[in-house]
C-alpha cells in the first residue's frame, strides 16, 4: 500500500470525482457508508452517539453517519462547532438531509457557553477537522477538544484526531489534540498515525476502504509504503528440487563475547531458519563451545581471542557477513570491524556494538559498503545520526542518513521504517509489543543475514526479514501473549511464518 500526503489525498479525491465520475456529495456518501458499518459492527444500539462537528468536509462525513446510524435506531446528537463559518457545498448537503430527516437532535456551538458537560456513558463521533488542518487548534476549537478529552467518554475519529495534522506536526501543541480510542482513517493510514508520540491520541487504528480511483493511486509517486503480506509473498525465494546447501549461500556471523554468547546463539539459529544453506559463526574460543551444543548445525572459526573479537584474515568465500551482536567494544574489536569493512564484503548486516563501534567512530561510516543493512533501536539511531524532537524529523533525518551513507537502514520499533538510499521509507504492519525483549533484535540480524546469503537483494532480504520477523512475533502472540514472549519463541515460530505468507 502506497502511503500519500494529505494534500496528495486530496487530489487524488478530485481525481476520483472527475474519472469515476462520482460527485462529491457522492463520494462522500460513500465513506460515511463505511464509517457507519464499521459503527454497526462494533457498536451496541443502546449507546448514545454525540458528534462534535466542524465547517469542513471532515463535518460533513460526520453528519452524513449520524444521519445513517439514527435510521438504524440509534439515539444520535450533533453539536455542531460554527463559529461564524457557514456549510457549504458537500457538508451543507448533508446537513439539510439531516434536517429532513428529523431523527437527530441539531445543536448550535457558538460559544463556550453553548458546550455543556458530556455524560462518560455515551460515545463521542469527532468531525471537527481532518487530516488536512496545517495548524494547532486555538479559540472555540480548543475548548471544545478540551471538554471531549476531558468526558471520560469513549471517542471516535474520522479519518484522524481532531488537531492532528497529516504528516509534520513539530510546531503543533499536541495537547490540543482529540484523544481518540478508536480512529477510522479513510483509505490509506495517514502519515502521523505511524508515529510513538501519537499513539495516545489515535488509538486503535481501522483502515476503511472507499473506493478512490485506481489509476489516481497507481500514478501518484511517493516515498512512503505499507508493507504487507502479498508484497512480501512475491519476493520469498523458491526452492527448487536439485537444489543443495551450497545454493542456498554461506554465510558469516561474527559475534559473541565472553559473557555473551547468547546473542551469538539466537542470531545463529535465525540465520539458519532463514534459509540459509551453510553459516560459519566466528567466535571468541571460550564461546566455541556452547555454540557447537547449542547450535550444532552452525560451524565455528575460532578468533585468536578467549574472549572477543580481533580480527578476520580473510572473508572473500562468504555470500553475506553479518557483525555485531554481543561482540563489546573492545579496542581490538574496534579495529578488527575497521579491517573487516576495508574487506568490503559483498553483502553485509550490522546490529548491537557493531553500531556503537560506528557511532563513536565515525570515519569508519564512510567504509560501509553500499547498501549494507544496518538495524539500529532508537537510541542506537540517535548515537549515529543525532537527536530529533518529533517523529517527522526523525523520519527525514533518517532518510537523509540513508541517503548520505548509501545504507539500508532499519529503524525497529512499533511500525518498524526501512529507509533505502534513493529516498523510500516502508512501514512494516507486522509485530506487537511483546517482541520488546532482550535478544529480538539479534534475531533480526540472524535472519537478514540468512536471506542474504541466498542471493536476494539487500532491499528484498530487509523487507522480508522485517516483515517475518515481526509476524513470527504475532503468531507467538496467538499462542503464548505477549507478557511473556522471548526471543527464542520467534525463532520457533519462524518457520510458521514463512508458511503463513506462502499460503
């Protein structure tokens, strides 16, 4: 699914209204048509619906539902915030319908004198403003917001929180923000619903399809993508019948460190349930070990070290180098990552101290070669890239790091973002925060590194390596919850995954 700006969605509205061709009153018919199934199937008829309403079209899929729900017997109220901005066009229509219609009860919000106390047992439909608003809400607006946030009552959004804005909102006042439980965006999630900081503001967010054109959608350009299951499903690799191990590649992991072989393990499993044919995990020798019982599929090279890395003479035989969980920063270990990437490896994937070896080394991100996978957390991404205020700033610094760096870079969290080079942002919808767990993160690594040894494309094995990743994540969920999930259950649960996106 492409993801658009607000005011790329607006044209893609009148694109619609002039090739479908569908008028507006139309089409908006058609989204408050969802808007009031989705009620139907979530809603009990003996709850009060009230609808704080605004000018705008927002306004206007707001009265249309209230009219659609009242002819299905629920007890509907509008409050409809003027303040001296008259309806017209679309929103005006609906409103006269309304009126016809005589089942809801219209009130007139002038004033703050006009706002009166909201009982917490009803449900509250917000229509005061939609994705397209481009600054924070002062005046009559905000009372208003305020006395919703305020209720205790549950709270509905069409489209997107009322004060919300689509994309930036990094000079917005987010406490002027409808707190929504639930919101209906129409089409394609907007931008802003993806980030941390508005997590309590959105809810749990519903996609309702309301049929845009096609065309407008398939050529509109952007940067930003949802990634899902069919994506995924037509980039996995197929296995043929005289295939063998060594066409499935050979890989190398270099991590581990006395003290943390564990990292080392759980990479080295997910590497290999991720297809890979043949993995050699380099290793501190007191490791060695432990990563032969715990792990006897996997071969071992054993570093001149007891206890960490130092060094590599050659890595020219593997199809893909993997680097950096539990191996610490040892200063030798700081130079043998440096001699590694003067190597130039043909496929590469950096995680944990590899990280943190390059953000205190800074030169050494000028060696990474082009598009190495890097899988930063938000604290790692913020020791190499540096601070941001908001989640569109930290959008557009990472896609300029990407960009400078001619990296891969995979920004893990809720909502996981993959960066590429030439300025693309995907969206991973797979995972929950059960994953939030020590040892998820080398998981990762291990599985990107085994689907880079199979000969896919570092953009294709970061895609499908994020997305199984976090959809093992889910099927532990379904089992176990998420309470007490561990990184060893989404290696067991990989190979579900892969069988859930063939199927």
């Amino acid at each position: 699914m492409k993801l658009f700006t607000a005011k790329q969605i607006r044209g893609l509205d009148s694109y619609t209204m002039e090739n479908e061709p569908i008028s507006g009153i139309e089409l908006m018919e058609r989204a408050s048509s969802r808007i009031s199934d989705w009620m139907l199937d979530h809603l009990s008829v003996k709850t009060p619906l009230w609808y704080f309403v605004g000018p705008g079209n927002n306004g206007g899929d707001a009265l249309a539902t209230a009219r659609m729900m009242a002819e299905r017997d629920f007890a509907c109220k509008i409050f409809l915030v003027n303040k001296g901005k008259e309806l017209n066009g679309s929103p005006l229509i609906n409103l006269n319908r309304l009126e016809e219609q005589g089942k809801v009860e219209l009130n007139i919000v002038n004033s703050s004198d006009d706002l009166i106390s909201i009982p917490s047992n009803v449900i509250i439909v917000d229509g005061l403003f939609g994705s397209g608003l481009n600054r924070k809400v002062e005046g009559l607006f905000r009372e208003v917001i305020d006395v919703i946030n305020n209720s205790g009552a549950k709270v509905i959004s069409i489209d997107i929180p009322s004060g919300l804005e689509g994309e930036d909102n990094s000079n917005n006042d987010l406490s002027g923000v409808v707190r929504a439980d639930f919101t209906l965006t129409l089409q394609f999630p907007k931008i802003s619903l993806l980030f941390p900081e508005h997590e309590n503001m959105t809810g749990q967010v519903e996609v309702l399809p309301i049929g845009l054109h096609p065309d407008a959608i398939s050529s509109c350009s952007t940067s930003f993508y949802l990634l899902d299951k069919d994506i995924i499903n037509g980039k996995l690799p197929v296995r043929k019948k005289f295939s063998h191990k060594g066409t499935y590649g050979h890989c190398l992991l270099v991590a581990g460190s006395y003290g943390k072989a564990g990292a080392a393990i759980l990479a080295s499993k997910s590497c290999l349930r991720g297809g890979a044919g043949l993995l050699t995990v380099h290793l501190p020798k007191l490791v060695i070990p432990m990563m032969q019982v715990s792990v006897p599929e996997a071969m071992c090279s054993s570093d001149s070290s007891d206890n960490f890395f130092t060094g590599l003479s050659d890595c020219s035989s593997f199809s893909a180098v993997g680097i950096g969980p539990g191996i610490g920063k040892n200063n030798k270990t700081v130079e043998a990552l440096r001699n590694l990437l003067i190597m130039h490896p043909r496929k590469m994937v950096l995680d944990a101290d590899a990280l943190n070896i390059l953000s205190e080394n800074r030169d050494m991100l000028n060696l990474l070669p082009e598009n190495t996978i890097i899988t930063p957390h938000p604290k790692e991404f913020e020791r190499l890239a540096g601070k941001w205020n908001d989640s569109w700033s930290r959008l557009c610094l990472l896609r300029d790091f990407s960009s400078e760096y001619k990296v891969i870079v995979i920004l893990k969290g809720a909502y996981t973002s993959i960066a590429f080079p030439n300025g693309d942002v995907w969206f991973n919808t797979t995972g929950n925060p059960g994953m939030a767990t020590a040892g998820s993160g080398d998981v990762l690594t291990g599985l990107i590194l085994g689907l880079l040894s199979q000969h896919l494309s570092p953009e294709d094995a970061a895609l499908i390596g994020v997305y199984l990743h976090g959809l093992a994540g889910d099927l532990a969920e379904k089992e176990i919850g998420q309470d007490s999930m561990i990184s060893g259950d989404l290696i067991r649960y990989l190979g579900k995954s892969f069988l859930s996106v063939r199927k």
